[in-house]
C-alpha cells in the first residue's frame, strides 16, 4: 500500500516536471466546472510583438548598436583599435623603411612659422591696399583720435580761398620768370 502511494506520488511528481518544461502542450481538463481566462489573448489586453516584429526589433537594435560603436570609433581616433585574434595583424605604412621621407618636428614647426609669418604680411599687405574696408576692433580699449576734426587742430583753407591763393601764386611764378 505504501509502495503504492509512493509510486503514484512520483508518477504526479513526474507529470508536474513534465507541464513545466513542455509549456507548449498546453492543459486540458475534463471538468466542466474548471475554467480558466487567459489574460495574453483577451481582447483588452495591451498589444504585443509577434516574432517577426521582435526579431526586426533587434535587428533595428544591434544595427543601431553597430552604427554608435562606428561613430564612436569615428570620433575618437585615439583610442586605437583592440582586438583579442591572434591571426589579425596590420602594417605600419609610415615607419616602414621604404615609406617616403616626412619632416622632422623641428622642420614642421619651422614651416608652420614661415606661414602664419607670411599670412600676416599677407593680410598687413591687403590692409594697405584697400584702405575702404576699414578697421575693426573688437577690444574696447581700442581707441584712436581724428587730428584733422579736432577743436585744437590748425584751421584749414575753403576751397574758394585754395583756389585763389593757387591763381595769386601762378601768376608771381609767371611775373618771376618775365622778370628774369
């Protein structure tokens, strides 16, 4: 009797094991009074993926996740490249022995001086040649002061007054040269 109790135990024990790792088969019941609702399925219940539309999502993600790590790779080249296999291996085109000849430091600083030197000579140069663009500043304890406007400057001759002190002294020219 106990023998058969404990072997009828063992067979539910089993049948249990068996509902939990085949979920797919499902549960029936023979009792009209047994029912159950299922709450994935009803009508009201939210809206969820089918597979396809989960596996198009994590396409979408892992293409996305390609996408930042190639930015990121992108935007910081310092970080240089790691990787973990052995039969992967590059060459290095700059150093090789046979690389064209680079400058050296001091010859790139040298040159990177001689051009901002002539790029100011150039701009100082277009400054004198097109004196209608004017002058901007940006610092205001800039200032500069218009000695030809001032009170203090010395009084400048009228035109009518300039045009007649040039006739009076073309005419002493002209005496000048009959009187000699």
């Amino acid at each position: 009797d106990e023998r058969a109790e404990i072997l009828a135990e063992a067979s539910a024990l089993k049948k249990l094991a068996t509902d939990y790792m085949h979920p797919e088969v499902g549960v029936t019941a023979t009792d009209g009074a047994a029912f159950g609702r299922n709450y994935f399925n009803r009508a009201s219940a939210p809206e969820t993926e089918d597979t396809d539309e989960a596996e198009e999502r994590a396409l979408v993600l892992a293409e996305a996740a390609a996408l930042k790590k190639s930015a990121v790779d992108y935007m910081h080249p310092e970080v240089g490249v790691t990787t973990t296999d052995a039969t992967v291996f590059g060459r290095n085109y700059f150093n090789r022995p046979s690389a064209p000849e680079t400058e050296d430091d001091e010859d790139a600083e040298e040159r990177a001086r001689v051009l901002a030197e002539a790029a100011a000579l150039k701009k100082s140069a277009m400054d004198y040649m097109h004196p209608e663009v004017g002058v901007t500043s940006a610092d205001g304890a800039c200032f500069g002061r218009n000695y030809f406007n001032r009170p203090s400057a010395p009084e400048t001759e009228e035109d009518e007054f300039a045009d007649e002190r040039a006739e009076i002294l073309a005419e002493a020219s002209a005496l000048k040269k009959l009187a000699t």
